[in-house]
C-alpha cells in the first residue's frame, strides 16, 4: 500500500542567550498545514529558508516543502499519539555544519511517536510541537482504517501453588 502525503512548513526559532557558554537556542516553534498531497505526487522537495520574524526577542525561519507521510506499518504510533492528551507532531533538526544562516535546520516531520523514539535512540534531536487541527483531521480516518489492536494473548505465569507446578504431571525426561 502507497503512503499518504500531507505538505506542512516548520518554523525554526532563534532565541538569544544570556550564557557564558552559548549565545543562542534553535527551536522548532511550529508546523503549518499546508495541505494533503495525491499519493502519486510523492514526497515534495524542501525549499529554501525564508527569515520571517526578526527582533530582540529572536528570529524565526520558515522551512517550507516538508512533507509528513503515513504508512500503515506506523498505524499503532499515529494512535498513541492522536489518543494522547496533547496529540503532537515531531520534527528531527541538525546544526547546519557549514556555519550558514540558519544554523538549524529540519530533516524530518513525522507524526508516530514509535519513529519519533527510533529516531531519538539513534541519536538524533528530534522536538516536538503542538499538532494542528487540520493535521489531526486529516489523520483519524486514516488511523481508524489501519490501526487493529494486537490480540490480548494468554499469559501463563509462574504460579507456585499451581497443580503442574511440581513437575509430577509431566513425562520424565530421557
């Protein structure tokens, strides 16, 4: 089965430090719906950085062109997210190596807390933002056609007091 494509931009912020170590923090402050995109269109190419806000307070930078896919494999981390209290949307950043502006800029915007955690535990910085509405529209049907909770299984616990606990109902062993 295809993926599914939604179009967002996410804003990168500035804020200036009073530290004796580091001047500044880089942020992601939000992710902007732009729209669903036609699975045949596959995944868009991330455009330039555009400055948006500039000021005592910080700068922010407009990354468009990201884009968040869903898979029914990640089915189970897009309903824990959407079915939690704060449903969010987890952007992976890197420092910019070559020294330009902006220092910080986003790889990656998924909405499935499992590949948010697999990403972290290979060590790279992801954040999270709040999820817009539209995000969280457009993802409940999708998550209500693919998500199918794993059967409760049986599980045999090691009781002591049990009748099979001693062994004497089992064949000796030869």
């Amino acid at each position: 089965m295809k993926p599914v494509y939604f179009l967002v931009d996410v804003l990168m912020e500035r804020v200036p430090l009073v530290n004796r170590w580091v001047s500044e923090q880089w942020r992601p402050a939000a992710v902007l719906p732009v729209g669903a995109m036609a699975p045949e269109a596959g995944i868009a190419k991330p455009g330039a950085a555009e400055r948006v806000a500039d000021g005592p307070a910080g700068t922010t930078w407009r990354f468009s062109g990201h884009t968040i896919e869903l898979h029914p494999s990640e089915a189970e981390g897009y309903f824990l997210n959407i079915t939690s209290d704060t449903p969010l949307v987890f952007v992976m950043w890197r420092s910019a190596e070559d020294g330009s502006e902006p220092a910080a800029r986003p790889q990656l915007v998924t909405v499935s807390y499992n590949q948010a955690g697999r990403i972290m535990d290979g060590g790279e910085r992801v954040d999270p933002v709040p999820m817009p509405e539209a995000i969280l529209g457009w993802m409940r049907p999708y998550v209500a056609e693919h998500y199918k909770p794993e059967p409760r299984r049986k599980m045999r616990r090691n009781d002591p007091f049990s009748d099979d606990a001693s062994g004497r109902d089992r064949p000796p062993r030869g």
